[in-house]
C-alpha cells in the first residue's frame, strides 16, 4: 500500500550541481513537481523517452503510480553511466529500493552519423550550445528510445514490467533530458567532453582545410640575389589589395599559450580592419550598434563555435545583449550572407514598393517553382523563403519543412528565379513543397 502523505524531497547542498568525470554523472534528487499541460517532460525528446517507457508498460495502474512517486518526489539522487540509470526510490516501506533503467549504448557508426549530422549545419551547433536537440538528430538511429528499448530492474518484490519505482525513475530521468540533452547521449554511451572535443577536432580541420586551400602564392625576391655583389634589385611592387582580409590561422589550444580564441579575434579584426582602412579609409565598426558589432565579432571567428572558447564567445556576447545563442548562430549567418544588410533583412521585415516584389511570383511560377506566399518582403513555401532587401537583392532562407525555422542560406542575387536555383545547387524547383499554413511573421 501506498504511504500517507507525500515524501518531502531531500533539499540539495549548497552549491550542488551535476558531478561528473564525464562518464559518470550524479545528481541530486529532483523536487516535487506535478505536470502543467498533461505531458511529463517539458521537451520533445524528453517526451519520446516517456513515450517510449508508456509504449511498453504492460500494466497501466502501475506506470500511474509511478509517475506519482516522481511527482511527489519519492525519487532519490540518479546517477548516469553508459547504458544504465541507477537510484534509490522510497516506496510503502522504511527502505528505499536500489531501481536501475538499462539500454544498450550506440555503436560506433551510430556516433559517426551523429556526428555528422550535428556538424553539417550551424544550426545544430547552435542548438546544442542551447541545450537543445534538433529534430533533424531523430535520424539518428539508437539515440532516441524505441517502445522496448528501457529495461527496468528493482530490488522490491513486484515483478511487474516496470514495477512502480522504475516508472517513477523512468519519469524523473525525463527531467533530466529536459535540463540536459547531454545526459541522453551519456546514456548512449559517450560524454559530454568527449563528444565537444571530437566536434571541436572536425571543425578545426575543417577550418584548416578552407585556410590553406585559400592561402595565395606571394611574389618574393630570392635571398641569393639580395646578398649578391652588385645593385641591388628594386623592390617588388606594392601587393595589390585583396577581395576580402585573410583568415587567421587555427590556434591549438595549449595551457602555457595565451587563449586561442583570444589571438583568433585579434588576428581576425586586425586583419578586417586593416583591409577596410587600406581599401576605403573608413572603420567599418564605428557605425555599429552593439548588437551588430557582436554578430560581426562572432562571425569572423571562424569554425561552429563547439570549442569551449568558442562557446564562451557565443554565450558571453548573447548573453550580454538578452539573447540566446540561438539568436546569435542565426544572425551570424545572416551577416556572411550580406554583411549588415543581411542583418537587417533577416530582422526588419517591411513592406517594399510595387515593382520588382510584384514581378517576382509570375517569375517563379514561370520558373516551375510552386505558389509563393507573400508577406511584407517575404515570399514563402513550406520551406523555401525569399526576402528582399532594401538593397534590391532577394535573400534566400531554408526551413525544415512547416516548421518555420528560417535560416539564411545561399547567395543574395538581384533576380528571385537565380537565388533560388543557387540555393538548390543548380537543380531548379524539383521537390520543392508548397506552404500548407500561413508564411510566418517573425
């Protein structure tokens, strides 16, 4: 039988926190909270773990008195390893019960596709700072839990599947996912340092790739004839002046160095500014507001921003200006699309006179694209987008389909029909899917 009255949580320590060695994670009890809207877990992928515990509970009364137990706190601290969720669950008697929830840990393909998938776009980089799985990741098969997928064990005497202390641990570690979707992919089997540190080493290969495969070859006077007896050789020509500042090597990180971000952002904005004064005379940060001067400093460093400094500039920078990272991964593609008119195109919407913005949808349609849907300066499928600049160019964004999530992507280019086919690598409207529900007015 039940005890009266509800177990008060157990009030944590001063100061505590998740303990970890990154394989290892500890932490300490939840307190006591009943559901707002019906749903458990406050996230979609917290919520595909209940789901996945509900799918296969073979008797409901139990799974209900479960999901009291966590409610009502009964659930003691849990700690995570690879492939196992242990904790101490106080039921009718004076002693808890040791409950456990096992799964089988992803395989080293699972981890290869995650983490391309997480590399491939700045949007899921961007989410994963935020604390947030995107959807994009459910591909990844074995990360998310399938019905049958959780094994319950308890050291009570009920042998149901699961018995009422491993649903309650089953529901209060769905609040852990809600806070943390690292702790997910600790249950999978890798932690949180060693998954940052392996997306850290693709970026900065990646990111040494682009720099050499763009370093010019200089002219240069051969020593031999500068030592040599006789008039010396004029001097070279000046270089002329680049299209755009060089990149500035990628620093590794070395505990006796100077901080790698920092010597990245002060060869970068030497380098920026140092162009822009021998090209126009002009400081290109004077006019800035200080939310475009931060988009600007986040989007001449390069890489996705998962190094641990790079997550420090993120987060320092949105935080600073009431931002999330989020805002800021978006608004730093918006500005290496167009600079501080892709900026204002991705947050000033407005309302452009007849002319071009009237002639663009005949010239799509003409074009085999499906039916754009017009809002202001925006023109939208389900998801393509097309945004037109005050500057006359039309802006391309891309959204996972009905989701309105609108990124910048591609080139700006001053004809609609040219944006689009760029964006879509040459290959024209084929699976493009037109807008089921209103174009969104963010």
């Amino acid at each position: 039988m039940n005890r009266p009255g509800a177990r008060a949580a157990r009030p944590a320590p001063r100061g505590a926190g998740p303990r970890h060695d990154d394989r290892r994670r500890t932490f300490p009890a939840v307190p006591p909270r009943a559901a707002a809207d019906g749903r458990f877990a406050a996230t979609w992928w917290g919520n595909a773990w209940v789901s996945a515990l509900e799918r296969t509970a073979l008797d409901q009364a139990r799974l209900a008195r479960g999901r009291a137990y966590a409610e009502r706190g009964h659930v003691d601290a849990i700690t995570v390893t690879p492939g196992r969720v242990v904790a101490y669950v106080h039921g009718s008697r004076i002693r808890p019960y040791r409950t456990e929830i096992r799964m089988r840990t992803l395989g080293d393909d699972g981890w290869e596709l995650f983490l391309d998938e997480a590399a491939a776009r700045p949007e899921h980089m961007a989410a994963l700072l935020d604390k947030e799985v995107p959807h994009a990741l459910e591909a990844v098969e074995g990360l998310l839990p399938a019905p049958g997928d959780l094994l319950p064990d308890c050291s009570c005497p009920d042998d149901g599947f699961p018995c009422k202390h491993a649903a309650a641990l089953c529901y209060q570690a769905a609040r852990l996912l809600d806070e943390d979707p690292f702790v997910l992919f600790l249950m999978r089997g890798r932690g949180e340092g060693e998954l940052l540190a392996e997306l850290s080493r693709r970026n900065a290969a990646r990111s040494a790739a682009e720099t050499t495969a763009a370093a010019p070859v200089l002219p240069a006077v051969p020593a031999r004839e500068v030592l040599a007896a006789g008039p010396v050789p004029p001097l070279p020509p000046p270089l002329p002046l680049p299209d755009r500042p060089g990149r500035p090597a990628v620093f590794p990180p070395d505990p006796h160095a100077p901080d790698p971000l920092a010597l990245d952002l002060l060869a970068g904005e030497a380098a920026a500014r140092a162009h822009a004064f021998l090209a126009t005379g002009h400081d290109p940060v004077a006019d800035l507001t200080p939310w475009q001067d931060a988009v600007r400093l986040a989007a001449a460093h390069p890489g996705s921003g998962l190094t641990a400094s790079t997550r420090a500039l993120y987060r320092d920078l949105a935080d600073a200006l009431d931002r999330t990272p989020t805002d800021l991964a978006r608004a730093v593609a918006a500005w290496r699309q167009g600079g501080a008119e892709g900026l204002a195109v991705l947050e000033e919407p407005w309302d452009p006179p007849a002319g071009p913005f009237d002639r663009a949808r005949p010239a799509l349609l003409a074009a085999d694209f499906p039916a754009f849907r017009p809002w202001r300066n925006h023109l939208s499928t389900s998801s393509l987008q097309l945004r037109l600049g005050k500057d006359g160019l039309w802006y391309p964004y891309e959204s996972d389909g009905g989701r309105e999530d609108w990124w910048p992507r591609g080139t700006p280019d001053a004809d609609p029909v040219g944006a689009l086919t760029e964006l879509l690598g040459g290959e024209g409207p084929s699976g493009v899917t037109t807008r089921t529900a209103p174009p969104s007015k963010e």
